[in-house]
C-alpha cells in the first residue's frame, strides 16, 4: 500500500507555498517527500482530461426512493428532517474499515457514498429533498492527489451535478451543511449515531425523543417491502445458494486447513456478485456449530462432523440474504445426527406453515418450539407434558434464540421498531423474515446422553409474505436430510 504523500486528512488549501495557503500541507510524519514545489503544484493543475458524466440515467431504485421520501414528509409536516450517511472510521492509523452508509439514509436516497446527508426541508406542500455530498475532488488547491481521500488515492466521487441525475435528488456540497443547520429555525430532527458533526450542529435545536421518533418511523417503514427490494432479497439468495455450493465443492480442501477456508470460499462468491457478506460467516464445524454466532472459524473440519453454515451475500445495493444449512461434511448423516437435524427439518416446517398474512408474528416461533419441544419430552431430555415444558421454556436449554427475524438493508432488519409493530404484531405481504429453529446439545451438558453433545443443528430460510401465504426465497437449497446429501453427492461428482 502506498504511502508516500497523502496526508493525514483532507487539505482546504493549495499545493503552491506556504505564502498562498490557508492551512499547511498534512503529510505523514515519516513521508519520504519534504513538501510540494510551486512548480510542481502548477503542473498538476493542468492536462487533465474531462472526464464529466454526462449521459446518467436515474439509479434503479429512485421511483422507489421518491416514494419512500413522500411517505416520510406526510408523516412530519412541517419539519426539517436530517439525516447522514455516517463518515469513514478509522482501522487502524491511516486505514479506514470498508465505508457502508447507514440504512436509514440509504434506503431513502440510493446513495452509499460517506459524508452523505438526506435533508428535508418543510415547504407549503411538503418538503424540498436535498442531499449533501462531498464534490470531486478540487484540482486547483491540490486536494485530487494530496489528500488521503483525494481521487488519486481513493477513486473518483461524482460531481454534484451528476449526483442529482442519479438520485432524483438536489446535490449540494456538504461542507457547507453544518453551519448552514446551525443557523436554521424551526422544529428539527436528525437520525442520531452516524455523524458526530451533524449532531453538533444540531445540539440545541433537536430532542433525543424527537429524534428517537424518527428512527423508530424508518425502521417500522421498512417492515414492509417493495417490488424493488423483494427483487434484491431474491438476488440476495439466490447468490447465497451458489455460495453455499462452492462450499460444499471443496470441503476436502477445508479439512485440509481449516473453517477459514469455507468462510474464504463463501467470501468470495459475496465480492464476485455482490457488495459482500451481510453479516460475518458463521462456519462452525463440530462442537463450534453448538456456539451460536460462531465467528472466528479457525477449528478444524472433520470427516464425520457436521458443518453449520450460515451465511449471507450482500448485494450491491446492501440486501442480505441470511441462510443457514448444517451439513455432513462427509456426505453422510450418521444416525444420531439424522436425528437431530430430522427433528430440527420438521420444526422449520411447522414454522414455515404458519407464516401467511393476518397471521401474528409470533406464530411461526411458537409453531417451531412446539415441535422441538415434543422431540425432547420423547427423547427424554426434559420431562413432559410439551405444555408446561413451553410455560416454564425448559426447551430454551437446547434451542437459545427466537426462530427468526425480519430481514432486508440489515440481517437483523427493522430493529428500532415498536414492539407492538414487530414481535407483537400482524405479518402482512411484503414482509421477508426468517424461519431458522436449532437445537443445540454443547459438549459439557451432562444433561443429555454422550452421543447426542457436540451437535449444533440449525436450518433457516428466508421467507416472504404472500397475499395468499408465504414464498421461500431460498428453496433452491435443498433441506430435507435425504435430499441435502444427495445434492452434496451431485456437486462431488
């Protein structure tokens, strides 16, 4: 990675001397180059081919994103309404982590770009949108090769100009933002947690209820999704299905090394077809498929063990899949694990069933703890009856976690909404959420015979409401445990 000459931050001056700038070059404290000559400065000015885009069509989304920013003035007329994209964070010194806009700004503009600001202006007859970006880089004062986010370093940001055809939207320079919000008047809020300078702006004009209000809004509005977004879930998965057969592909080379090459091979499908993974890969072979959010993947892979696989492609405009399938890494169920994971298929099914519009959200976990809980009072784990086993949730030892969780911009989608709303509410069409029920059995629970410790199973799918019932968008993933080593069998061939 070079290092030679970008500073440590944006420059707001010039690259000629210091007689000319505003501020000093920043450089690195170790760059090998003492300072940029007049000459120099000057020739990098010029000789520069146009490269402005002219020919832009709006992005694919933006009728879907108009519409979105209609819904959200209707609900607070009157109002000015911010909200950021977030800012780069820094990894390590000089290094930043991957840049991914925050939901709620993506899904009402399309952008993903950092520094990024959806304002909402109230006007007689609603609000006037304008986001707030960072132009191209300047070439006058030096920014395009000096800077450490300067194009020559980073890649090109498209002009403000060009941003308003791709959006729909407006484009202004962000820079100017902060203490153009400083000086407004009237009732504002601003979605908190992704730019500490917006917020500062902000400070005595914004109410953290207020505030939560709005977030609380984006979150509920997008438990229901459109044409648009049901079509990036089902590319969300469908992707996640040729990942999770490149897996199975080389499961020889994984036992070789170890989880990690499943979570490389599975990574690299995501950056082939998409943006990336959705959610760090859970690869968990053996007692690790027992911990449930599995992340280190650095155990080793066993003939004979299960794999829990659970992962998801993120597409290019942030929709995850979450998709998870526990596997014989060997091709072969042995009879304790058939088993278990039978007992797990046939919860999933329950689950599955009972999602269908006018249905209560709670349906599906209790359908699936129902059954699990059956399996254990007849395999003589807990004592029965099943009834008082889920009154007293004596199941929970062996299944841990709910069975499932909207999904859409975030694995875990729709966080911030109201109780009433989401667990405690009706499912409606256009709802995708996830059924994924498991048992668990860790390798200390003297609890349950020998045979059965070390086995993790879990099996989940993505789920759309229909108006007629439900559409698994991941059912190209084979589940029933005959039918999952058969395919394993085909793609070995």
């Amino acid at each position: 990675m070079s290092e030679e000459l970008t500073p440590t931050e944006p420059i707001a001056a010039t690259a000629a001397g210091p007689e000319e700038s505003e501020e000093p070059i920043k450089q690195r404290k170790n760059g090998l180059y003492p300072g940029v000559s007049d000459e120099l400065a000057e020739n990098m000015k010029s000789g520069w081919a146009d490269t402005d885009l002219r020919d832009l069509e709006p992005i694919p989304q933006a009728a879907e994103t108009a519409a979105r920013r209609a819904a959200l003035s209707a609900r607070f007329p009157g109002e000015r309404l911010v909200i950021p994209a977030g800012n780069l964070k820094t990894r390590s010194n000089d290094t930043e982590y991957p840049f991914r806009a925050s939901v709620e700004y993506t899904w009402l503009t399309g952008n993903q770009t950092e520094d990024g600001v959806l304002v909402m202006e109230p006007v007689a007859d609603g609000h006037r949108a304008t986001i707030y970006l960072l132009p191209r880089s300047d070439r006058e004062n030096g920014e395009f090769w000096l800077s450490g986010q300067g194009e020559l370093w980073v890649g090109r940001r498209h002009s403000l100009t060009e941003a308003g055809k791709l959006y729909g939207i407006p484009a202004s320079d962000v820079r100017e933002l902060a203490g153009a919000l400083r000086e407004a008047t009237g009732p504002v809020r601003v979605v908190r947690g992704y730019d500490a300078g917006i917020e500062a702006a902000l400070t005595d004009k914004v109410t953290a209820e207020r505030d939560e209000e709005l977030r609380v809004y984006l979150s509920e509005a997008r438990l229901v999704k459109d044409a648009f977004e049901i079509g990036e879930l089902q590319k969300a998965v469908d992707s996640t299905v040729r990942g999770f057969e490149d897996v199975v592909k080389v499961l020889d080379k994984a036992q070789a090394t170890s989880e990690r090459y499943i979570e490389g091979t599975f990574f690299l499908r995501a950056r082939v077809e998409g943006n990336d993974v959705g959610y760090g890969s859970i690869c968990a072979a053996g007692p690790h498929a027992c911990t449930l959010h599995w992340v280190r993947n650095d155990g080793p892979v066993r003939p004979g063990d299960l794999l829990l696989l659970d992962a998801g492609v993120e597409t290019h405009t942030y929709y995850t899949a979450d998709v998870t399938r526990t596997l014989p890494i060997d091709g072969r169920y042995t009879g304790i694990q058939k088993k278990i994971y039978d007992a797990v298929y046939e919860a999933q099914e329950a689950g599955i069933a009972a999602v269908r519009p006018g249905a209560k959200y709670r349906d599906f976990h209790d359908a699936s703890q129902r059954v699990l809980a059956a399996k254990l009072v007849e395999w003589g784990l807990v004592e029965g009856p099943v009834e008082r086993v889920l009154e007293l949730g004596l199941q929970r030892r062996w299944t841990l976690h709910g069975t499932g969780h909207m999904l859409g911009l975030d694995v875990h989608d729709c966080a911030a909404a109201r109780q009433e709303t989401y667990v405690d509410g009706v499912l409606e069409p256009g709802m995708c959420l996830t059924v994924e029920p498991g048992l668990y059995f860790q390798a200390d629970d003297l609890t349950v015979p020998e045979e059965y410790r070390g086995i993790g199973v879990r099996i989940e799918d993505d789920i759309l409401v229909t108006e007629d019932g439900n559409r698994n968008l991941s059912a190209a993933l084979p589940r029933r445990s005959d039918e999952v080593e058969a395919w394993m069998a085909a793609l070995k061939k």
